[in-house]
C-alpha cells in the first residue's frame, strides 16, 4: 500500500487545461496535490494548495514542494513564443524535479514524428522531425534523456489532441465553435484518421503511471538508464503512449452530432459541416503569427495517424477510457451547451447504461475492468455527471 505521505505531487502551471485535470485526477486520486501557478488558481479541491510563484524561481519552487514525489510539467507557452521559451521554461521544470528527486512526467505529442510518420505511432517509433515545432519537440525529449547521467528520472507520456475539461483546443476552436449557429468545422479531411485524448482520461493516467513510480514497478520496454558502478540507477527516461481516441473525421462529428442532438442543441440531420479553409489560414498568417504557427501543422490533419501502447495497458490495465459518445457529450457540458433539463436527461441515460454494463456477469473482449482499481483511474460516475458537477457547482 502505498504510503499517504509519499503521494505529494508537484503540478507546473496548474491554471492550463492539463494542469486543472491533473489537479483533479491526483486529488481524487487521494495526492496531496501543490499547484504551481502565477495566477490565482480557481476552485482548487480539498487537497491541494497554490505555490504562487513565478516558473523563473526555481529554487524557491523545489523548496515549496519538498517532500514532492512527481512533478506533472503542464506548462505551454503560446504558439508563437516557441523558439524563445519551450525548451527554457522545460529546463526550469527539470531542474526542480532533479532537486526533489522527483519523476519529472511530461505530456507528449505526435511533432516529433514528422509529416512522413507512418500511420501507427508506438513507443518505438523513431522521431523525424520535419519543422520547427517537431525539432523543438525532439530537442526536448533529447535533454532530457541526456539528464539522466545527473539524476534526472522522467517520463514522456505521449497522446493525440486533447478535448474535454477546458477550452484552448482544435475541439472548441474548431470542430464545434459554431455549434450554435448549426455548423460542425472540421481541420482535415473526414475519411483520416487522427489521434484524441479526452484530457480527464489522460489526467487518470498520469496518477497511474505516478502510483507506479512510487511503488518503483514503473516499466516500460522503452527506456534508458545510468547507473553507479553498484548497480544503483541514477536517472532514468521512459516513454509510454496513451492510446485515446483514434477516429476519423467522420467518427468525430457524427459523436459530436448526436451529443449535440441530446442535448438538444441540434435536432438529427440538421448540422452542416464545412472544413478549414487553410488556403486562408496560410495568407492571414503573413500578418498575424499565430495563424503562421497553426499553418504550418496543417499536415497533422491530412496524414493519418493513431497513437497507440501495449505499455500503457500492462501498466494499467483497469484504466478505463471514457467511450467518445460520453466523452463528446462532457465536452460540450463543460463548454456550457445544453439546458439544464437535457444535460440532466443526457447524464441520467449514460448512468444509467454504464449502471447495465456494469452489472453484467461478463466484461467484452479488450474493457479493462478492476473492481480494486485506484479511485483516480476507474470511477463510478461517468464523465457526463462529473461534468455536470461541475457545471452547475
């Protein structure tokens, strides 16, 4: 059993949309939960506290959260400062981890792997990097496994474009912003597959691989190590995918469609549905910047990809992804869509259908399913109430 003074985690940049899932997920899930951020953090839960200082501060960070045993870096700068802060703001998060001696646990994604990435992303996929986001990606994952002659322990948990628990994302900057005016907009085309992550799904199994580290059974076929001449490990380095939601277009809009359709926010076959006029996109971004960064991962849209782990599922067989029917209609609770009388009508029907599988003598093929599972992985509520908690809390 792991001991409760152990679970302490240290969560950099707790005001972005992965930072509040993972303070969600690890305080559920039982953590002491230290959220690093600059700005007032809204609604912390029972077990956590604000560390209000500035990223720039290493030092007075790392002795805020002693006793931290991981440290979730949830820190993004904007897609236009890059080149100036990815990799800065990243070595401060290091540095704090290495001074805690703490797992230093950092969200991956597909960059890396370049416009010619095959279609079928895994822990062994090797980087190819073509653009300057993709390098910036590499260069990041390079250091810190080049920091594990220092003591540096860390994890790269890799995973598709995240929806759900926040705005900021293709999903509400995209796909359903113009929800409302009976309009569904998707990037690429809608025969390609492309990788998802419902961010609640992946906060759980953050607290997972966190748990694992602890219990020092955190093992993954991917790794590199240094060790003392004793045998003793000094620093070690692990990827490990989360494998979320791999649809296509198609797939998405029609979740995303009939979600809308119970909360009666579109009736069946009223939705239109347009795509991203990127020839657009590329002349706007001459004069304004950001629309220059999103061009250039426009490729992101037209090459299908999945991510996928058998690492994952060892490790953590019992953690249950939210399926996309449930996951796109919490996504649209907590953007605000529905009324109150067909939120609670759509939140009762997927309680009660999770109450039905549940009771149902045998599990299907490939649902993991642990009745002595953590509460930050497998939870009784489905994401649609969890959401609609916090709508009307």
């Amino acid at each position: 059993m792991l001991e409760q003074r152990q679970k302490c985690v240290l969560i950099l940049g707790a005001n972005g949309r992965l930072g509040r899932a993972a303070t969600q997920a690890f305080n559920e899930a039982g953590w002491e939960v230290l959220a690093q951020a600059r700005q007032p953090v809204d609604s912390l839960p029972a077990r956590a506290r604000q560390i209000g200082i500035d990223m720039a501060n290493t030092d007075a960070i790392a002795k805020a959260a002693a006793g931290a045993s991981a440290v979730v870096y949830a820190v993004n700068p904007l897609q236009t400062e890059w080149d100036k802060k990815l990799l800065p703001l990243a070595r401060k998060g290091m540095d704090v981890a290495q001074r805690l001696g703490a797992l230093f646990m950092l969200p991956g994604n597909v960059y890396s792997y370049g416009e010619k990435m095959p279609l079928r992303l895994v822990e062994s996929t090797v980087a190819r990097p073509s653009n300057r986001k993709g390098e910036l990606r590499a260069a990041l994952e390079e250091e810190m496994q080049t920091r594990i002659t220092r003591g540096l322990r860390s994890v790269v948990i890799r995973a598709g474009d995240f929806y759900g628990a926040g705005v900021g994302n293709w999903f509400d900057q995209a796909v359903v912003k113009s929800l409302r005016s009976g309009k569904l907009v998707y990037p690429g085309p809608l025969d390609r597959v492309h990788a998802w992550a419902y961010l609640p799904d992946l906060a759980r199994a953050f607290v997972g691989i966190a748990e694992h580290d602890l219990r020092r059974t955190l093992n993954a076929p991917v790794t590199r190590h240094a060790l003392r001449a004793n045998g003793d490990v000094i620093g070690s380095f692990k990827k490990i995918h989360f494998a979320g939601h791999n649809v296509t277009g198609r797939d998405l809009l029609d979740a995303v469609e009939r979600a809308a359709v119970r909360l009666q926010v579109a009736t069946p076959g009223s939705l239109k549905r347009a795509g991203m006029l990127w020839s657009v996109i590329r002349l706007v971004g001459l004069v304004y910047p950001l629309w220059r960064e999103l061009a250039k991962m426009a490729y992101l849209w037209r090459v299908p990809h999945t991510v996928e782990s058998v690492v994952m599922n060892e490790l953590l067989p019992e953690l249950r992804n939210t399926p996309i029917e449930e996951a796109t209609l919490a996504a649209l609770i907590d953007l605000g869509f529905g009324s109150p009388h067909s939120t609670s009508a759509a939140v009762s029907f997927f309680a009660e259908s999770r109450a039905s599988a549940t009771s149902q003598p045998h599990q299907p093929p490939n649902q993991h399913v642990n009745e002595r599972a953590s509460p930050g992985l497998a939870t009784p509520q489905t994401a649609a109430e969890v959401s609609l908690a916090r709508s009307v809390g």
